[in-house]
C-alpha cells in the first residue's frame, strides 16, 4: 500500500561511474546498495549535468543548472559569467518538502555557494535545510577536512579514527533515529569516491590483488556482466581503451596502478557499508518500507590527474603539513602510495576509463562516459516495478519534480517529469527531448538518437538504442535528423540562460 507521505532519502555519490557498483556490472564489493537494486528498480539511461555543482543544483531545484546560478562550479564570473552560487529566487526541494511538513537535513557536502567562509543565503541551512554537517567545498580531505560545519559553524576535526564518509554515515543515521512522527527528507551527499583518494588501510588491502588484472580485462569482465544483467544491448560495443593510455600489460608501475583502484574502490566499499547502516537504523524503526530510497552519482568517473609535487599552484592550495607535522606527498607520482593522510592523489585516466565501463570520456563531457549514471530506487510501499530494469531515458531536473509529487508538496517550477509512472511500470513519452552543456560540450537526446559535440567541435550523432558506446557516428548519413536536433538544441539554450563557450571577458561581444 502506497504511503501519502513517504519519508525520502536522497543519496548522491560523488564522481562515481556507471559501471562501478556491483548491481551495474562492476567488481566493488557493494552488497548494500545490490540489495537495494535487487529488491527495487534500476534506471540504466538516467543522466546527470557531468560535473559536481551543475548537477547538485539542477537535482535540488529541477532547474537546469544555467538558470540557478550555477553554470559551471562555484567561481563567481559575473558580469560576464554565471554568479557561481545557488540563486535565491530558484526555490529549493527541501524548501518545498520543509513547507509541506517535512523535517529536513544534509549531511555530507554542498558546493553551491561561492562564499564558503561567511554565512549567507546560499548556504543549506537558508535554503530549507533545517540541519547541515558537513562541507560547503568541493572536496577536501578524508581524514582532516578542513572545511567541516555543523549548521554554520566551522567545526574541528577528532583526532586519529576520524574518515569524513563515515562521519557523514553517522550524522545520517543519527538524523534518521531523531525527530518525532513528521516524515523526513535527508539528502545524504557522499564526498566518496572524489579525490583525494583517502581510505581505511584494511579495506585497502582487500583490492590490492583484485586490480593486478588491469584496466583491459576488467573493462571486458564489466562489459559482460553489464549484458548479463540487462542493463546494456549487446549491439553496443565496448569502447576501445582511451588511446593516451597503455595496454595494461605495457604499462610499468603496475603495481601503484592496482594500488590507485584498490583505493578508489575501498572509498566506494566504505560508503556502501555506511548506506546498509541506514537501512539498518531505517529497518529498526519500522520506517524502511515508508521510505523512498533514491541513489545516484553526480556525474561519470573522473579523469583528471593531479600536478606533480612539484606544481605550485597545486602545493599552494593544499596544507604542507598533517596534523601531526608530517610533510604532505602531493599528486600521482609512483614512488608515493596513495591512500594514508599524508598522500594527496587521484586515480587517473585509464582506471576512469575503466569506471565509465563501456562508455567513452568522462566526468566535464557529455558523451555518455561524463553523464550516465548508475540509479536505484527503492520504495517497499510504493508499488514499484520492483527486480526491473527501467530503459526510459529521465535526466536531474526529473527529481525535484518526482520527490514534490510522492510527498504531495505541489508542483515544482520545472521542466522534468515524474519519474514514478516510469518506476511502476509505465512507458515514458518515446519523444521528450533532454538536453545538456557544459563548458561548451553540448548535447540532445530524443528518444534514441543522440546529437553531441565536444566543445569547438562538429556535431556527432547516435543512435542509442544499437550503440549506446557513441562509436559509429551518423551524421554525414542523416543530416536532417542533425539540423532538426541542433535546431532544439539552441532554443533550448536561448531559453535556459546558456552563455556562449568560452564566456566572453570583458569588452567582447557576448
């Protein structure tokens, strides 16, 4: 029996890939978030915006990044550019949810403010949040942040035990276990698996040996679990290895290269254990079946590499020192093991390749590889399609929307739909047009075919339906379908406050 006012809990990874969960194909140990998939429903064409801010304001607000704000992250670029931070006059879900009675909380990070060191109406607790722990940045590290707040004050880190996903995992839960019989709306925003890799040395060690396969065969073993699982076609075709990077078997260092992943994955791992202790405090409550459980990452995996040590600019931004007083090792180097305090590293192209499982380019694109995210929904009292693999195609801005219409708190101002017909069963519309663009890569999508570019470059078409991998470009064949594509594309934009790539400096024609 569906409930009239489920409590909601609203998951969002962090640069985590389409295949790296288990329940989409992926070898990370993840038995929480597959139970949640086995016993509810997965989305296998849900889109994000491609990178972290855009995403988290289009997810709170249905909006399209460019009209909150928040265009590209959180740098104030006016006159010319976007403000950088969440505008006031883009209502927020929480505020709709904490106006229909719902009690509200954030744990984990935000990065919709530009101002992070002064109060002000840009930041969670002002934008229908009653509670906040957590960070108002990006990213920061693991095991000493030093950007955490409670509410809006400026909190220091415990001492040795403290890793900031668990932290996060126990606000959470202590979130849930509070408050009285008003339904609530936690939004739970793991930093995991963002840089820096940071992560609990005996889960470390369990992947270490794991990832001495290498990129190339896991990238296959993926591609075939993926098929098996009824989340991919088997018309679509594994991309081929980004070609700035190695065959496995070439590739020197290969033991800080499995050492990179096992990280990586560790950080997932721990975020996964901290999800199947909240559905444990849920379950022990008597509220998992009232609760709509929505899980997501904000866009594909990451391929950006850090600056050597040597990299001023990057040195500068980040503490010299821990704590304790030992010299911080900073960026991807070999002769620095990823994973304790004093490391600051990222795991790099080739393994974001192999996150991104069968799909080409990454978190910044819009080709599937930057966009596709892995989506869970879970809801025992929703009447859901329940064990199904759900194909129709629903992007950020279908959230807002879905979570006001499950919570009865009026319509959104929105141009996404609901998603719940979808989650029960019911077809979506084959011909509703999503669109996308960030720092000048742009794309539409209706119904199979996809029209995408690069910035700077010419327009590539797909059909998705035989390969969703985006390898056989049809558009010198089918120009109409590009021209008629491209037209949509710019109204879109014209409408929903798209400034040109790159954003026009001072005394420039905008």
């Amino acid at each position: 029996m569906t409930t009239a006012r489920p409590n909601i809990l609203l998951v969002l990874a962090d640069d985590l890939g389409w295949s790296d969960l288990g329940a989409f194909g992926g070898e990370i140990d993840t038995p929480h978030l597959d139970a949640l998939a086995r016993d509810g429903v997965r989305m296998s064409s849900f889109y994000n915006t491609a990178r972290c801010s855009p995403s988290r304001a289009s997810l709170l607000t249905g909006r399209d990044p460019h009209e909150t704000g928040i265009g590209i992250l959180t740098d104030d670029q006016r006159p010319h550019g976007y403000p950088g931070s969440l505008s006031t006059a883009v209502p927020t879900v929480a505020e709709h949810l904490s106006a229909a009675g719902y009690r509200t909380g954030l744990s984990g990070k935000w990065h919709l403010s530009s101002d992070t060191a002064t109060p002000n109406d840009t930041w969670p607790t002002r934008r229908g949040f009653d509670e906040f722990h957590g960070i108002l940045a990006g990213a920061d590290d693991y095991f000493h942040p030093r950007g955490l707040f409670r509410g809006e004050t400026r909190q220091e880190v415990p001492g040795d035990g403290y890793y900031l996903t668990d932290a996060v995992t126990d606000h959470a839960v202590e979130f849930v276990r509070s408050g009285g019989d008003e339904p609530f709306f936690l939004y739970l925003a793991y930093t995991a698996p963002h840089w820096p890799l940071h992560a609990p040395e005996e889960v470390v060690q369990r992947y270490e040996q794991r990832y001495l396969a290498g990129w190339d065969a896991l990238r296959e073993q993926r591609l075939t679990r993926l098929r098996e699982n009824g989340l991919l076609g088997t018309e679509s075709p594994l991309s081929p290895r980004d070609p700035r990077e190695q065959a496995w078997a070439d590739t020197a260092d290969r033991a800080w290269q499995a050492r990179r992943m096992a990280v990586y994955a560790a950080q997932v791992e721990v975020m996964d254990t901290g999800i199947g202790r909240i559905v444990d405090a849920l379950r022990e409550s008597g509220r998992l079946a009232d609760t709509l459980i929505l899980f997501l990452s904000d866009n594909g995996g990451c391929a950006e590499e850090l600056p050597p040590p040597d990299a001023v600019h990057f040195r500068s931004r980040q503490p010299s020192h821990t704590p304790d007083g030992r010299p911080m090792r900073l960026g991807n180097e070999p002769g620095i093991v990823p994973g304790p305090d004093d490391t600051f590293a990222s795991y790099g192209r080739a393994w974001a390749n192999l996150s991104n499982t069968p799909f080409r380019l990454y978190k910044r694109w819009v080709h599937e590889g930057g966009i596709a995210t892995p989506m869970i929904v879970h809801w025992p009292a929703g009447e859901l399609a329940d064990g199904t693999v759900r194909t129709d195609p629903f992007q950020l801005v279908d959230v807002a929307p879905t979570l006001a219409a499950v919570a009865g708190a009026g319509p959104v101002d929105s141009r996404g739909t609901s998603m719940l017909d979808s989650w029960r069963g019911t077809d979506a519309p084959a011909d509703r047009a999503l669109f996308w663009e960030h720092i000048g890569n742009c794309a539409v999508r209706v119904g199979p075919l996809k029209l995408v570019r690069t910035a700077g470059a010419p327009w590539e078409l797909y059909d998705l339906d035989h390969d969703r991998s985006e390898l056989h470009d049809l558009a010198a064949d089918r120009p109409d379908d590009v021209a008629r594509l491209a037209a949509r594309w710019q109204d879109w934009a014209a409408d929903h406050g798209v400034l040109p790539w790159p954003i026009p400096t001072p005394g420039e024609d905008r």
